[in-house]
C-alpha cells in the first residue's frame, strides 16, 4: 500500500488545484509501517461527475464539498453509502453550515475541514484517516483465511487466562528447580503471588459466568416488582467479610422500600459488582455510602466510595471489558475487568443511563438511573 | 553464570511476567533493565543504553510493542529487537512468517519458556 487515491469534489478550481498541491508533497508516517503513505489526487467539480468515477473506479478518500452546482454534497455522501462503496468521506463546508457538517458527520462522513481551511488542516485530517485505513488494512491482512475478529472477546479471554497461567508456571519452574536455594522463605513471595492470581483468574471465571447466564437466557425474563433495598441489603451482607477485612464501613440509606419492575438477578448482578468494587478499590479506614432515590419517573442508585478513585483517562475506558486500571495500588487487587461491562450490558436492556464521577485519591460515584 | 555484559530492555505490564523473564535473563548472565507500561519503555528507549530489546505487545494499547519496537528501530536501527505477545495463537495472527510489515527481529509467543527468550537474545546478539 504505498499511495491512496484521493477524489477532490469541488466547483472551485482553485479549492482543487490547492488540495492537490498540498496532498502532492504529503507523507504520512505512521510507526511500525514500513514506507510513508502518499496520496494520488483527482478531481471531479460536480457531484454528477463525482458519482460517475466512483462508479468506475476505486477511491480510498473523497474529500467533499457541500455546496455544489448541481447535486449537492450530502446526495453524494448518500450515494455512497447506498451503494456501499468503500471509500471514506471528508465534508469540505464553509463555516456557515457548520451544522450540516456535524449532521454529515452523523450520517457517515467521517470528517470534516471547515472552508476555508489551512493546509494543515487538510493534512491533520488526512493523517487520521489514512492511519484508519492503514490499521484496518492491516487487520483484514493478518485475519487469515477469513478468521473473524468476531474473536475479540475470545482471544481477549484467552488473553487474560492466559496471563495468570504464564505466572503462576513461571513460579512453580523456579520453585521446581530450586533456583532461589534450598530456603523455602526465598520462595514465599512467589507462593503469595501465585495464589493471588489465581484468585483473580477465578473471578474470571466467575464473571464469565454471569455473563454466560446474561447471554443464554432472554433478556428481563424474569421482570417483576422488585424491592430494591431489600436486594441490596442482601448484596451487602454478602460482602461484609471483605468490607471487615478492609476496615471499610458501608452504609445504606433506604427510607422505605424502593419498588420498580426489574428482573432481582440482574439487579444483584448489578448492585454486586458496583458496591464490591466500593469496597476493593476503597482504602483501608474508607467508607461506602448507598443512596437509592424513589422518583417519579425513575429510581435512582448512588454508590459513593472513599477510594482511590480514576483519572478522568481511565474513566471513559473502563465499561469496556477487561479493561483494569494497572497502578502500584491495584496490582494486588484481584479482578476480571468485566464487572463494569457485564453492569452496562445488563443496563442496556432497561431504559436507564450509568455515568461516574471520580477524583484521583478522594473516591468515586457511581449513578444509575433507572426510567419505570 | 559468568557476564554477558550484554543489558537487556524488558517492557511488560505484567508484574509477575515482568519479574520471571527479568529472573531467567538475569540467570542467564544479563543485566536487565524494567518499564512497566508503553510509557515508561519510551522514555527508556530515548535515554538509555542497552544491546537488546524485549517488548511486550500489548500493554497500554493494542500495539504499545510495535510502537515501541519502530521507535527503537529508529533511534538504533541495529539494536535487535523481539515482541513478546500472548495473543497469537488466539488470534490466528502469525507473526512468524509475515513480519516483513513491523520491524522487529522475532517474535515470541509468552509463555514460551522464558529460558528460550534468554537463548534467542543471545542468538540475535552473535554471542552464541
Ligand atoms: N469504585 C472504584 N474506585 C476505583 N476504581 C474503580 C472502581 N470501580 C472500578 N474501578 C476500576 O475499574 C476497573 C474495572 O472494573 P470492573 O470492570 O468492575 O473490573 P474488576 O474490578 O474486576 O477489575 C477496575 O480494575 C478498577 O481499576
């Protein structure tokens, strides 16, 4: 892959010509590839003509103006999409219909460069795009004989069961071998450290469990009115031994039962994951406080912990799975990294929103609103 | 096991991995030095010496190993280089025979007993 093609539409020569002066001279780099890419520019100055060489040719990028003569932009943009045609689109438009390139942007344009633009603009733009397409070229290469990536979440699975095994085995070889002398005590760190990854691999399991129990049955197939203090006063009790050994208190603030319709598995699914994650990543000392508000229009959870809380980086990624935040305070902290996501995919099911709120060393909230 | 005088770049995020491999290396008579995450190996790529490099693949990012890997090509272009990753066999990614795309010298599956990683450095640096 040494050169994309790049489709100009535009009724402004000079837009065109300027365009094809500046992705002339431009190379993107991106690690690990072994040539830069360049680009090979044509042009079309109305979306009629437009469609016709995208009919007749394969383009990699279209680089699209709004505003043309005949047929407008967003028909080309439509054309495309209709047809499938793998090419990916840039809305060039003035700054007055800013709004219509965000709403392009929605229907499939995958960028746009307000008019006028700079040439760094352009390239900036151009840069993330072919970097997309690189990546996704490569992919498909490396899926031999059509294996799917439908595996992400089994090879990620693998992955992350693997990991433990590698550790626990690498100690056990140096135990078996005596590579650390005849002296036991030299060998109890790695005793300790085995054991806590085996505890994490069996968390593992346990959620992948749960996740089993979501996939297979019918969603919400068990809806019925549901106490939800109740359920968390159960949850919590559960979770007492470990609140104990962490000297974190929990507290539960229910005035009067709070009752929607809602399948109690999942809600204990739910409430388990959030509050024994209030627990372990709180501190020593800390504390865990349960609200849950009975609304007109929805009943509301609130788990505030006093914890080590996230970095506003890490908080968008953590509702996906097996994404764990690795710190010197987490390491020893066993999980699966699919608490959060198994929560959000059990919440998709119900008309309800999740969000979080955290600070680094001071603790985080989590809220979920669940619409009746 | 006498000095190879040979020092070694090791990045993992694995806390356990990154001690084993550090062990069979050590054992093996090289000097290691550590980074935990994508981050911490850039910065040790940029400003450090070492005669090897062992990335692993996915730390940080999906391919902080191949980040890694290009960025100590870059900077020294001779230096050999080997890409740990547990996902290969999962993924029918094979790296082996189809590495021509990412410049590194070898890629290892984890796992693989550490000792081979020890004997393929030492390959890769002429010692044996
Ligand atoms: N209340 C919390 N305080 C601090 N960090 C949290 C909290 N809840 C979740 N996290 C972070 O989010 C990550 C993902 O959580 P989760 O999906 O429940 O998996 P697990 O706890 O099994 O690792 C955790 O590894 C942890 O780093």
């Amino acid at each position: 892959m040494d050169k994309l093609r790049v489709l100009v539409v535009d009724d402004e020569f000079g837009i065109r010509s300027g365009i094809k002066r500046i992705l002339d001279k431009f190379e993107v780099d991106y690690p690990f590839m072994d040539d830069p890419i360049g680009f090979e520019v044509s042009e079309a100055d109305t979306g009629e003509k437009a469609i016709e060489m995208l009919e007749a040719e394969k383009f990699d990028i279209v680089l699209l103006d709004n505003k043309l003569p005949g047929i407008q932009g967003v028909e080309v943009l439509e054309f495309i999409n209709s047809k499938k045609i793998d090419s990916k689109v840039v809305m060039i438009t003035s700054y007055a219909s800013l709004e219509l390139a965000v709403r392009v942007t929605k229907e499939g344009a995958i960028d746009f460069v307000p008019k006028p633009f700079t040439p760094q603009e352009l390239r900036s733009s151009l840069e993330n795009i072919t970097k997309q397409i690189f990546l996704r070229h490569m992919t498909t290469k490396l899926q031999k004989e059509g294996k799917q990536i439908r595996f992400q979440f089994l090879s990620m699975l693998s992955h992350e069961l693997k990991a433990p095994v590698n550790a626990v085995e690498g100690y056990l070889n140096i135990i078996k071998e005596h590579n650390c002398g005849d002296n036991i005590a030299e060998y109890m760190p790695m005793i300790d450290r085995s054991l806590e990854r085996l505890n994490a691999m069996r968390s593992i399991i346990m959620d992948m469990l749960d996740l089993t129990k979501i996939e297979s049955r019918q969603a919400k197939n068990n809806v019925q009115p549901v106490d939800f203090c109740q359920v968390a006063k159960i949850c919590m009790s559960t979770l007492q031994p470990m609140a104990i050994q962490k000297d974190v208190k929990i507290y539960l603030n229910c005035s009067g039962p709070v009752v929607m319709d809602f399948d109690p598995d999942d809600l204990e699914i739910i409430l388990n994951n959030i509050f024994s994650n209030a627990v372990k990543y709180n501190k020593d000392g800390g504390r865990v406080d349960c609200n849950f508000t009975d609304n007109e229009s929805n009943v509301e959870i609130l788990v505030a912990d006093t914890g080590i809380g996230i970095s506003e980086e890490d908080q968008q990624k953590l509702f996906k799975e097996f994404v764990r935040i690795k710190t010197d305070e987490t390491r020893k902290i066993p999980g699966s990294g699919l608490g959060l996501s198994i929560v959000k995919r059990i919440l998709e099911n119900y008309d309800s929103e999740i969000s979080m709120e955290s600070e680094l060393n001071k603790g985080t909230t989590i809220k979920i609103k669940i619409n009746k | 096991m006498s000095k190879l005088n040979k020092t070694i770049l090791l990045a993992e995020d694995d806390f356990d991995y990154l001690f084993l491999v550090k062990f069979r290396l050590e054992a093996a008579g090289f000097d290691v030095i550590t980074a935990n995450s994508q981050k911490e190996a850039e910065l040790l790529v940029n400003t450090s010496d070492f005669d090897a490099a062992v990335f692993d693949l996915m730390m940080e990012n999906d391919d902080s190993g191949f980040v890694l890997a290009y960025m100590s090509k870059k900077i020294k272009p001779e230096v050999p280089v080997v890409i740990t990753t547990a996902v290969a066999a999962e993924t029918g990614m094979s790296f082996d025979n189809d590495n021509s795309w990412v410049k590194a010298d070898l890629y290892l599956e984890k796992g693989v007993q550490a000792e081979r990683l020890a004997e393929e450095l030492m390959r890769l640096l002429g010692i044996i």
